[in-house]
C-alpha cells in the first residue's frame, strides 16, 4: 500500500539507518495497538526510542505518557513543544497491512502510530539541528477518550512552555501537503445522556403505561430544532443521537428509554447554547408526554481555534519543508474533536493537517477499519514539527 520511499524532497533530513528505524518503530506501535491510558508497552518502546537518541531527561507522565527535552543551544531561551499522540481505538484492523494489528479488536485507525513515530522523528532532528532553547517532545496517551491532554498539564510537565504544536495524518491531502490555517480547525466535542424515565406495561395495554420510548422518539425529533432554529445559519453546529437503549421484548412497554449523543460547535456561545438547549428541550417534551427526563451534560474537548502568531509561525516552517504550494487550505469545516485543544486553552499553538494519502491513492476516513497514513507522511511530519519548534524557539527568544 505504502512504501519508504519519500515523496517530498526532504530525504537529506534522514539517514538511512534514522529513516528504517523510524519506519521499524511506526510498524511495531502499529502491530501492538493499546487503547487509552493502557499504552504500557508503547511507552516503554517510546523511552527505548528516545534514549536511542541520546537524550537523557525522558520521563514518564499521566501514567502512560512520554516527555523527552532536547536540548537547545541556549538552555535559558523559552521552551517550546510538539506533540505526537499515541493510544489506539476499539476497531477490528481491516487494511490487509502485512504489519496489521495482532491484538483482537484494537487498531490505529487514527494514525496514533504515526504520531507518535513522527515525534520521535522530529526529536532526532532537533538533536542534530537544535532550536534557540529547549524543546519537549510530547508523547500523549489517550487522546480518544478527550482525557489525555489534561492529564499532561495536570502533571506539570508543560508548566514553562510559551508555544505547542501538534498534527495530524489526513488521507484526504496527498503526502507532502500541510494545512496551517489560522481559525476554527477543529470543534469542540461535547457529550450528553438523555434518560426517559417513564412505567412499564404490557405492550397490549399502553394506557396503563407511561411511554419512555414514544417520548424518546420525540425528543430525537425536537433536539433537531436546536441547529435548525436556534443556532444562527451561519455558525457552525451539530447536534447528533447517536445511540438508543429502550426494552428487552417487543411485547413490553418499558420503564426507561437512555439516548446518548453529541454537541459540537466552534464558538463558545453556541457551545453553551446547544448544550443548555438539549438539556431543556429534553425535559419539556418528557413533561408533555408524562415523563421524566433525566439529562447528564458532559463537556468535553474544547474547540480549536489556531490563533495569528503561532500560525504564521508553523506556516513559515511548513513552507520552509514542503514549498509553499503544498501550504494548502483546509477546504472544508472540521466539527471532529481534538483533545489538543486543551494545551492551546493554556499555552499559545497550532495544530496542522498533515497529507497521508500516496498518489493515487482513496481517501479513506479515520476510524475506519481499512484507514491507513501512507508511510511516507511520519517523515513530513517528522520535519515539520521540527521546523516548527525551531522557527517558534527562534521567535520566542527574540522577543524577550
């Protein structure tokens, strides 16, 4: 499907003793999938990685989580980072990859494992070529769960970083194209739990019932209301039902109907707005018909707005690697969450788009059992990040 070969021109970047154990380490994560806050063995494998490099201050934080600082040429300059995530999903692997998962039912079908590689990567270069100050290379556990970048600031490793920067792999820009866009890039990804709880009857009697499912049925419908009529056309929004649980026979009217589902939006009004609308909507329309709506609102991931400075930044590291031709624009709204998000909450950054589809090649989705990042895009990750942590470092010391 993909190979090593390097399509931008960016080779000289890596040996070819550096390119095959990079290539070695993204195919054994990818064989060895673990899911959130259980990547015990990938950050075992992260740290031999690392210290393969001569880095000496690796240290493991948020449990499963990896920090590595590569020195600068000037350790009292202000420290930059860039993260890699690197926890799997719950998805059976169907890509046919002679290197495919071998553990039941856990896949990287995020491109977690290139992620994870291309910080490795970067922190090679940044070895050989250092940044104005020190760099932290940040290797997150689960990222899937919205939980993992909390984790991180929780531990206090990033308490001295004044500029973060992150990407990931997107199959829907060819190898070589990077997205560094000022603004919305990613939505914020809010949950909730809708719990109708009515009586049970017979299925031939429902008068003698209070009906959680006709009245889940209901709120599914109204809920729509919120995009449709109480967000403004032109900001972006969703509202998604995304599961049902009501009964165990079909001749029984229920006690409970349970729906779950999501929220995401890009600013923080409508974030507020939808989520009280759904929580309000939910328990009007049970009181109508008779009963009783329980709602459980859980913020999650922040959107992702990459801001001015630390955009321009990345942009000019991005054209420095691939040209500015392959800058290209993101062409479309991204309302997917990215727990990222919670580092640019506290610590100015961007977070890029990186191209992983070989030429020719489908556009597969992420979290798709058959997603794959063509291999070639750790290596452009790999340089970029790097670069971005350079032009960053060399901005940030200026400036002081």
């Amino acid at each position: 499907m993909s190979s090593s070969v390097i399509h931008v021109d960016i080779s000289s970047e890596f040996s070819p003793d550096l390119t095959a154990r990079l290539t070695a380490l993204r195919r054994e994560i990818h064989q060895n999938p673990e899911l959130a806050f259980a990547e015990k063995n990938t950050s075992r494998r992260l740290v031999e990685a690392l210290a393969s490099l001569g880095l000496t201050d690796v240290k493991i934080v948020a449990g499963t989580g990896v920090v590595a600082r590569v020195p600068g040429r000037d350790r009292s300059a202000p420290v930059v980072a860039i993260r890699g995530d690197i926890d799997a999903l719950p998805i059976q692997e169907a890509t046919g990859l002679p290197y495919a998962s071998t553990v039941a039912g856990a896949m990287h079908a995020c491109g977690h494992d290139v992620h994870a590689t291309w910080a490795v990567g970067a922190a090679a270069l940044l070895a050989k070529s250092p940044a104005a100050g020190d760099v932290l290379v940040v290797l997150q556990p689960a990222e899937e769960t919205g939980k993992g970048a909390l984790a991180v600031l929780d531990s206090g490793a990033l308490d001295e970083v004044v500029a973060i920067f992150g990407g990931h792999v997107d199959r829907r820009f060819e190898v070589g194209q990077i997205v560094a866009e000022e603004g919305p890039l990613a939505a914020s990804a809010d949950m909730f739990e809708i719990e109708i709880v009515g009586a049970g009857a017979h299925a031939a009697r429902p008068h003698e019932s209070r009906d959680p499912i006709v009245a889940a049925a209901a709120v599914v419908t109204a809920i729509q209301t919120i995009v449709a009529r109480r967000l403004n056309p032109a900001t972006p929004g969703v509202v998604t039902i995304g599961s049902i649980h009501a009964g165990s026979a079909p001749n029984i009217i229920p006690e409970r109907a349970t729906l779950t589902g999501t929220v995401r939006a890009v600013e923080p009004v409508s974030r507020a707005m939808m989520m009280a609308e759904v929580k309000r909507i939910a328990e009007s329309v049970a009181g109508a018909y008779g009963v009783e709506a329980r709602v459980t609102l859980d913020r999650g991931t922040p959107p992702i707005v990459n801001p001015r400075e630390a955009t321009a930044w990345a942009r000019s590291a991005a054209i420095k690697i691939v040209g500015e031709p392959n800058v290209v624009p993101l062409g479309f709204l991204n309302l997917a969450g990215e727990d990222f998000a919670h580092y640019m909450e506290r610590i100015p950054g961007c977070f890029l788009r990186i191209g992983a589809r070989e030429p020719g090649g489908a556009v597969v989705p992420a979290h798709a059992p058959t997603f794959y990042p063509a291999e070639e895009s750790l290596f452009v990750g790999a340089a970029v990040l790097a670069e971005c942590a350079r032009t960053a470092s060399e901005a940030s010391a200026a400036s002081r």
